[in-house]
C-alpha cells in the first residue's frame, strides 16, 4: 500500500488534535466533570473532524462510527449522525471518565437503572457547542431527529486497562428483556456476531418503554425504507407496530399513569413531564404508520383527528391532554388528567 494511500485511510490528528491529545495524556487522574472542561476548552473544531466523519455509514448502522486515537486507557472517537440515526440505550463498559462534545443539534436521553427498573431521568436537545460528562454509571441514548447531519466527538478512558476501554458495553434492549453486551457500536440492530454475552434485562417504566419502542421502530423503518414501501420488512417491525397500536399498551399506561398520579414529589413530576415528551414522538409515529397503511385497531379510524391534533401549535402538557382523550376514546380507556410538573 502507497504511503499517500495509508494516509487517506489512516488521517493523522492536527494541531488541534494533537494538543488535546497531549492534554489528556498529562493527566494522573481524570474525572468526568474534568473531561468535560477538557473538551469544552479545546480548539477541536467539527473541520478537524472531517476526515473520519462517515455520514455514508451502512443504514443498518445507527451511526458511523470512527477512532481517531486509541492511547491504550484511552479512546478518541468520532461519530456521525445523519437524519434517523439514533443509538440504543447503552453505558460504556469499563470506562471511568470522558466526555462527549456535539457539532450539531443532538437529541439526547439520561437513564437511571435502580432497583431492576430502567427510567428516563431527562430528554432534550442539545445545541452545537454542548458537552456532556460520562462516567462508569451513566446511561444514555442520543441521536438525530430530522436535522443536519453533524459529528460528535468522544472521549473515553479508564486508568485500570491498556486497551479496549469502552469495551463490554451494556446495550439496553427492553424489547427482548435483555442487556446485549458488545464490544463494537451500540447499534439498535446489532449483528448477531457483535453480541459477546446475552443477560437478563431490568424492567422499565412505561416512559421509557414506549421511548425505546418508538425509536426502534423508527430505526427499523428507517433502514428498510418501509413507510416509502407501505410495507414491514420483518416480524419485528409488524410486533412493534402492533404493540404501539394495541389497547393493551395503552390500558397499561393508563394503569401506570393512576398509580403514579397517587403520588407527590419530583420523582412524579420527573415521571410526567417525561411522559409527555414520549407522547408527542409516539404520537408522530402513529400518524406517519396511519399514512402509509401500516396502522392497526381502533385509532386506525381515528387517523384524520390525529394528524390535525399534531397540527396543532400546542405545549406539551396541552397536546398530551388532547392525545390521551383520542386515545381514550378509541381504545374506551379513562386516562388520569396530566398535571404540569
């Protein structure tokens, strides 16, 4: 191989690069309250990046996924997000500490994992600039959703290994009740040969149920072009659309919902205003699988009144109010009112 075409393939850090490089590798100790300064300090811009984005990344892949420098304990990365790509729920296996620092507008979701249950602390989108801190424990989703393509830079490290940082990854996948180790990206629809372990799963709350199912199916659809087509491509898009139409699903929000309204705190208002951001985007969903035909049961009929609720100019708390009386009316169930956290 020509050495001109081993640098095509293998791009070298530039100065900005290299100087936030030689910062990492000075530190003793590192936290992720630290690697978040470090990235939201450095020069690194989204052109520095260019020469690993990957936004030609196989659609099956969530996202592209590039290493721009692997220091043994620790990782530089570069991620690549166009229109639909969206990550699974997922950690970073050994990693201690880093960082991840965004050039466009990401949409991004924290989990907690407490009791074997799985619940959504926050969801919102991030602006181009913002960094966020990453630690052993934290749990997370990001992606793109419908805006310009953009790159994410990573940090990753761990002063106990040389080597494989981020390896043995945890990639929550609710739909199967499992954690799905892996080694490789955190990809909704991982390659069976990139799964190292299969483990039993935590539970999870409806919020984050439902969050996880739409963004699949969206995925899923995505990748296989199937609102285009008016047709599924696989049982599993069939179920997950079947799920998110069935009364089952709903009765058990509702459920969720009654017990939740019993209760005072910031866990429930937490709880509700997650909830109604979840609403909106499985709303949306619906109302595309309506228009394409792929829609089942009873809000099959109600498809014009969804698309014009969606029309509306409404806060969140006064969309979900009206989304739970459609619903509620399909389905004959008598959802608790929606109070504002």
């Amino acid at each position: 191989m020509s050495t001109e075409m081993n640098a095509q393939m293998n791009p070298q850090p530039n100065p900005h690069i290299q100087a936030l490089l030689k910062e990492i590798d000075s530190h003793d100790h590192l936290t992720p309250s630290m690697c978040k300064q470090l990235l939201l300090d450095s020069q690194v811009t989204a052109e520095d990046l260019m020469p690993w984005a990957d936004f030609d990344h196989p659609k099956e892949d969530s996202y592209g996924r590039k290493m721009v420098h692997d220091g043994g304990f620790f990782e530089l990365m570069v991620m690549s997000w166009v229109d639909g790509d969206m990550a699974a729920i997922h950690d970073h296996g050994y990693t201690q500490w880093g960082a991840v620092k965004l050039f466009g507008a990401a949409e991004h979701a924290i989990f907690r994992k407490q009791d074997g249950q799985l619940t959504t602390l926050e969801r919102k989108v991030f602006k181009s600039g913002d960094v966020v801190a990453v630690g052993h424990d934290f749990i997370h989703q990001m992606g793109n959703v419908g805006r310009a393509p953009y790159l994410t830079l990573h940090l990753y490290g761990c002063y106990e290994r040389n080597g494989d940082v981020t390896a043995d990854a945890n990639l929550y996948d609710l739909y199967e009740n499992q954690v799905r180790i892996t080694c490789g990206g955190v990809f909704y629809d991982l390659p069976e040969e990139a799964v190292k372990q299969r483990l039993p799963g935590p539970t999870a709350d409806f919020p984050t149920t439902l969050r996880d199912r739409v963004e699949m199916l969206k995925r899923m659809t995505f990748a296989a072009g199937s609102l285009e087509a008016g047709a599924f491509h696989s049982n599993k898009e069939d179920k997950l659309a079947a799920w998110l139409f069935a009364p089952d699903t709903w009765q058990r929000a509702e459920e969720e919902m009654a017990d939740r309204t019993a209760r005072r705190g910031l866990e429930t208002q937490r709880y509700f205003a997650v909830l109604r951001q979840e609403l909106i985007a499985a709303a949306h969903l619906q109302s595309r699988l309506l228009e394409a035909g792929l829609g089942q049961g009873p809000l099959a009929d109600s498809a014009q009144s969804l698309a014009e609720l969606l029309q509306l100019d409404e806060d969140s708390t006064t969309f979900s109010h009206l989304y739970l009386e459609l619903l509620g009316e399909a389905f004959a169930i008598d959802f608790p009112v929606l109070k504002a956290a």
